[in-house]
C-alpha cells in the first residue's frame, strides 16, 4: 500500500512538473509576441495563469524554476491596460505572498516591480497603494531573501511615485532601527528584534538607492542614520557596507557637487564611522 501511495505522488509529482513546463515554455513564446501591443490578447487570462507561474519558480526542477523566473518578467511586461484586467493580476500577486515558499513570496517582488514599472501611467491610486502596503510588510518577513528583495522593491515604488512616498516612508523605517538590540540574538525574540532591525536598515537603504545620481535633502541624515549601524551583526552590517559601496560607485564622479548638500558634522559623522577619510572627501 505504501508503495502505491508513493508511485502515485511521485507520478502526480511528475504530471505538475509536466503542466508546468507547458505553462511557462508556452508563455515564454508569446509574452515577447505582445509586448509592444497596446494591449495584450493574452492579459485577460493572466490572473488564473499567474499562480502556477509563481508557484514554478519553487519548484524542485531548477531548470524549470529558472525558467519561470524569466518567464515572470516576460508576463510582467505584457500590456495590460484593460481597466478591469489589472487589477485582478495585481490582486493575484498579492495573495501569492502568504505563501509558505519564500521562493515564491520573492518572486512575487520583482514583478510587481516590473508591472508596476510598466503600468505606472494606468495604475489605480488605491491599486498602488495596496502594493506599497505589501512590499513594506514583506520587508519584515522572515526570510532575509525576501526582505533584500523588498528593498529593491521599495527603491522602483519610490522612483514611481516620487519624494512624497520617500519622505513618509523614512519615519517609518527610522522606527523599526531603534530600540536596543539584543547581546545575543537567540531566541524567537533575539531574531524577532534583529529582523526588524534589519527591516529597516534595508528601508532606509532603499530610499537611498531610489536616487543613484542626486542627493534630496533629507539623503544625508539618512546616511548618517545607516552609518549608525555599521558595527551590528550580520546581514545588518553587509546592508549597511553594500548601500554605502553603491552609494559612492553612483555619486562618486559627481562628489565635488554632492557633498555640497552635506553639513560638516554629516561629512565627519560618514568619514569617521565607516571609511578612511580620503573616501568621502
């Protein structure tokens, strides 16, 4: 009996696998076919299709995981204007990130990113809002993956929609990188409270990496804010070194400008804590 029982999982196992390749070799061929339509005869069957595509991306074949990856971004790209159309995508992924996979919790980040990108023009304000509440919760979630590739996420949301979205966020992440750390992070509180810690840290950086080449007045305090944490445990301390390594390959060129919006004590604050003196001067 238990012989039977496993040959019938394995061999379901292997049909899923099978409809999966279908799925996303079928849509990796016509996704490009529509992409610079206006509107895609494809889009209206997005919303069923989307679940089986994300789930792709966790599953045990990494070829085919690799190659629904690609496929996301192919369907992130298709013109959906239909007013009704892309909002129901939108809510697809959103219910895609209670997910028990972090493989597919994500995926889901990137192509929000690139649907939103994309649609930025047609997206409804209380659609986007909907989105920027998900990534933001996504920052806190347990799986470091995920929360890197919020902040990535948070950076395109604040490219899309502007200073106003950065400025309301960065109180927000400022709260979360207060409070004591804990000695030893052990324990679900150890863990709880470092997460968060890095939650925000990885908020700040984004709304640092939202601006590549200029530096808006409020960028310095959070500079020095992130520089603050340089000394914590890891991935806190790798967070913080990567924004910063980031930060100076974008702005270096233009330092002798930037560094005009820095008062002298923010200078000394990101010299001292971080690098020799002769990185930021």
């Amino acid at each position: 009996a238990d012989e039977e029982k496993k040959a019938l999982e394995k061999e379901e196992e292997d049909d899923l696998k099978n409809r999966r390749y279908v799925l996303v070799s079928w849509l990796i061929t016509v996704c490009p076919v529509y992409e610079h339509m206006y509107q895609s005869p494809l889009a209206p069957h997005l919303p069923a299709l989307l679940p089986q595509l994300l789930m792709s991306i966790a599953d045990k074949d990494r070829s085919l995981a690799k190659q629904a990856k690609t496929c996301t971004e192919y369907v992130a790209n298709t013109p959906m204007l239909s007013s009704s159309v892309l909002p129901q995508v939108l809510s697809t992924a959103e219910a895609m990130v209670v997910s028990t996979s972090w493989h597919v919790r994500s995926a889901v980040l990137p192509f929000l990113q690139t649907l939103l990108f994309r649609h930025q023009f047609v997206v409804h304000k209380d659609d986007m809002g909907k989105v920027r509440e998900l990534v933001v919760q996504l920052l806190r979630d347990s799986q470091v993956e995920v929360r890197e590739m919020a902040s990535s996420a948070v950076s395109v949301l604040v490219r899309i929609s502007g200073d106003e979205l950065a400025l309301s966020l960065q109180d927000l992440f400022r709260g979360w990188c207060a409070g004591p750390m804990p000695k030893q992070i052990k324990g679900a509180d150890g863990v709880a409270a470092m997460n968060l810690r890095h939650a925000g840290v990885l908020g700040l950086a984004a709304l640092v990496g939202s601006h590549p080449y200029d530096v808006p007045e409020w960028m310095p305090s959070i500079l020095v804010k992130l520089a603050s944490h340089i000394n914590e445990p890891m991935p806190v301390k790798q967070t913080v070194k990567n924004t910063f390594g980031e930060f100076w390959r974008t702005h270096q060129d233009a330092w002798t400008q930037h560094k005009e919006k820095f008062a002298e004590d923010e200078l000394s604050a990101l010299t001292n804590l971080l690098v020799s003196p002769t990185y930021f001067s």
